[in-house]
C-alpha cells in the first residue's frame, strides 16, 4: 500500500510538471493603451536585490506607471537599481537609503516591499499610514502578530495590499481551485507541499565587517542591534532567526499557499507540528534545513516537506510542488489524475500579471480585485511561522523516540511516512542521526480566532517580537483612513 502511493505520486508529479511545461499561459501585463500623465501612478521600490531587481522591472515596463524611488540600505544596490530603471523607463529615480524618506513623500502612490523579511510588515504598514498602497513579497511578515497587524492596518486606512504569492494569478490554478470547491474531487483531506533544493553552509559563526556603503542601522531596522555574525549579510539572513523564516518562509510558502487555495482551507487550523533540524555541516545559520511540518485543519491535513541537503528529486523533473488528494482523485500541480494516477486532464486557463494585477486594483480602488489580498498572504504565511514555532520549542531525540512519539499522536499516516522518508534521506547523506539529533516540535493547539495557541506558554512568546526604537510596530490604534 506505501509502495503503491509512493509510486503514484512520483508518477503524477512527473506527469504533471511535463503537462505545465506544454501548457501555454499568459502572464504578460494587460495593455490598457498609453495613460496620459494625470493617470500615472508613481511608485517606489524597497529592496533592491534580487526580488528587488523583479519589481523595478515589472512596474518600470508598465504603462501608466513610472518608478519614482528605488531604495535599500545598501547604497551600492541602490544606485544600481537606479541606473537599471533608467535605462528601461528613460528617467533616473531616486536612490534613497532610508525608506521614510518615501513616506514622507506625498506624490508617491504606491510602494513595492522587497527587503528582508523581518522589514516586510513595518514596511508595509508604515506606507499604508502614509496613504500608499503596497506590494509586499512573500512570507508577508517575520512573525504572527505582524501578518495580522498588516490585515488591521489595510482595513482602517482603506489601502490595498497585494502579497507576492503570484501563483494566485495562475489561470489553470485557478480553475484547479474551482474545480475541487465543485466537488469534483470527492472529500479532500491531505495535500503535501513539497520543496527539494541543496543549500550548502553558510560560512562559520565568527564576527564579520559591515561595508562600509551599507548602513547597517538602517538594514536591521526593528531587528536588535547584534554583530554580523555570518560572512555574508545579504540573503544568508534567510537562515538566522532575528531576521529570516527558513525555507518554510523563504519558498515553500508559495506551495503551501497553492494547497490552501486548492483546498479552500481558511483560518490557521487545529493543531501544528514540526520534525527536523540543521544538519550535514555547522555554520552561522540557526533554521533548520531539512524539516516536516503537519497542519491539521479539522480533519484536512497539509504536510510540508523541506529538504535542504543535497537530494534525489520527489520524482523525475521535481524538487518542488504540491499533491492534493481527494476521494475521486489527485490534482498535482495544475493537471488532475484519477484513482489510478492516470492523467486526466491539464487545467487551462488566462493567467495575469501580479504586479499588473496590482495596479488593475489600484486604478479601480477595487480591494476584490486583488488575486491575493493581504488575509491571504497572512494566513498563509502564518502556517509557516507556526512549523517554525512548534520546532523551536521541541527537543532533540533518537529516530525511535520521535518514531514512538508520531505513532502516539493524532495524526494523519502520512506524517509518519514522511518522517521515515527523511530519516533514510539524511542518512544516505552520511548524517549520523545518533550524533546529531532531530528535533520533535511540540504538537501544538491552535485557537483560530485569537490566532494564538491554548496549550503552551512559551510558544505564544514566539508569536510577536520585541522592537528596536525607533522601529516599533504601530499599534492598531495609531491607525485610520488617510483621506480622514
């Protein structure tokens, strides 16, 4: 029966990523002819490295929008991105450092978030103060509280927020959704998320020298004032606590977003549980590279898979994605299977520019316009930082106790399937798991409304952070309408 299964969804998997690739789909901005200038939307650009680098493309090559500020703490970066701008759009923007520079300017109407995670949330809520409305990529927010402070904040200015989870603007994704909420599918209790890619050491834990065109008060914003830890400041802050998510946050939240929409699946579910850990080398990094997370939602439970050392793919031409089950069959990526793991059909459907789409909303002061309002990027980001809560919390144990503790535990067989599947990963990478141990996360109980858990003190703790001033998160107080 495991072999069956195993077998069938490696099989989709391959099937269905050889689908997509033949499925022809249009992702190009909407030509709405050329505005005329009392129609331009001036924009700004926070985060000027690699998704930093999308956005000023995207928005640059749009009609009626024009560039206005390209900003990062990183001086070098900055002017950079400016002169990259220019070149596309025929006039410079200005290149800042500070990003209340922006706020403070009342011509701009829209900003685009492309920082550092633990920047993402004051960001954004900062510029929705400030009467702009925001763009902010994925995970929405470095922790809980921010994702749902962001939410308040849309709602008591009236600005849209638009998250980067751009697979919401995916035309055949979309139709998969509305396909299952049909029905068509049967009961659908299981999805896993899944995402395979080697990531080597970061470099040794030591005491590192900022350049000296960065200005690192300004990069670490709310985060605390500590030394550079790791040799590299830019991207590998992915992996340390104070400012990044780990995997969970940096890709996988696209695939666990998609199985949410697919499944139709609101709120942060019942209960939450985490298995993995840093292995195969020491660095400066802290967040796990190889992790499980389960999510029960009442009954429906979503597995997320990471693996950070080198691996054989979940299948032929896959390292990452996502498989819903359901009663009457399989949706693997955008294609649907049968019973059998036959496929069926590939969804079709007219995609859209996200970034197009944003703007569509922004034109239109329409918030329903959006494809993925900021309550969903939330939602979503937040079952991420829950996996995340839950392992920092847990404990290291030996491969029979965490395989004891899973059997005793109400959970969907998948999970334990899925932890057997990494315990033989790991050791085929020479992992000696008697030496270094996984980490069990605590199962978690979720209060969904108070988006708080009922059963663990110090999990709670987890779910906000303390701020620097003067980078303090505002209060939901401070907040109302900016035409008021």
């Amino acid at each position: 029966m495991i072999t069956r299964r195993r077998f069938l969804e490696e099989s989709m998997i391959a099937t269905a990523v050889a689908a997509a690739a033949s499925n022809p789909r249009s992702m190009r901005a909407e030509e709405t002819g050329k505005a005329s200038a009392n129609d331009t939307i001036r924009h700004a650009v926070i985060g000027c490295r690699i998704r930093g680098r999308v956005h000023a493309r995207e928005f640059a090559g749009q009609k009626g929008v024009e560039v206005t500020y390209v900003c990062d703490p990183d001086r070098t970066l900055a002017e950079e991105r400016a002169a990259g701008v220019e070149e596309q759009q025929g006039r410079r923007p200005k290149a800042v450092q500070d990003l209340r520079t922006i706020f403070d300017d009342k011509s701009i109407d829209t900003v685009s978030i492309a920082t550092p995670n633990h920047w993402h949330a004051l960001a954004a809520v900062w510029a929705m103060q400030a009467g702009k409305d925001v763009y902010v990529e994925k995970p929405v927010s470095h922790n809980v509280v921010e994702g749902r402070r962001m939410v308040q904040a849309a709602e008591a200015t009236g600005r849209l927020c638009q998250t980067g989870t751009q697979r919401r603007s995916s035309g055949p994704l979309v139709a998969a959704a509305k396909f299952i909420r049909q029905g068509k599918l049967g009961d659908v209790k299981f999805a896993r998320s899944i995402i395979y890619g080697g990531r080597g050491s970061i470099g040794a834990r030591g005491q590192y020298e900022v350049p000296s065109h960065i200005d690192y008060n300004l990069w670490l914003g709310p985060a605390p004032m500590t030394k550079l830890t790791r040799p590299q400041l830019h991207y590998d802050w992915h992996w340390n606590w104070d400012t990044g998510n780990g995997e969970l946050g940096n890709n996988n939240i696209h695939i666990i977003d998609a199985c949410r929409m697919l499944m139709g699946l609101t709120g942060l579910g019942r209960t939450v549980i985490s298995i993995g850990g840093r292995l195969g080398y020491e660095d400066a990094g802290e967040t796990p590279n190889t992790q499980i997370v389960a999510h029960d939602f009442d009954g429906a439970t979503i597995v997320q898979e990471v693996r950070g050392l080198k691996s054989d793919p979940f299948s032929k031409q896959f390292k990452a994605g996502w498989i819903v089950h359901g009663t009457e069959g399989f949706v693997a990526e955008e294609s649907l299977f049968d019973g059998d793991g036959k496929l069926v059909q590939t969804f079709k459907g007219q995609s859209e520019n996200h970034f197009a789409n944003f703007i569509k909303a922004v034109r239109g002061g329409r918030r329903e316009v959006l494809n993925a309002d900021i309550v969903e990027g939330h939602q979503s980001t937040s079952l991420c930082h829950l996996g995340n809560i839950s392992y920092r919390v847990g404990r290291p144990l030996a491969v029979d106790k965490i395989t004891a503790s899973l059997e005793q535990q109400p959970l969907h067989d998948e999970v334990l399937r899925t932890f057997e599947r990494m315990v033989a990963h790991l050791r085929s990478r020479g992992v000696d798991l008697d030496r270094t141990r996984l980490t069990l996360g605590d199962l978690l109980r979720i209060d969904d409304e108070s988006e708080s858990f009922n059963n663990h003190v110090k999990a709670n703790m987890l779910l906000a952070r303390s701020y620097r001033k003067p980078f303090e998160l505002p209060k939901v107080g401070d907040f109302k309408r900016a035409d008021s």
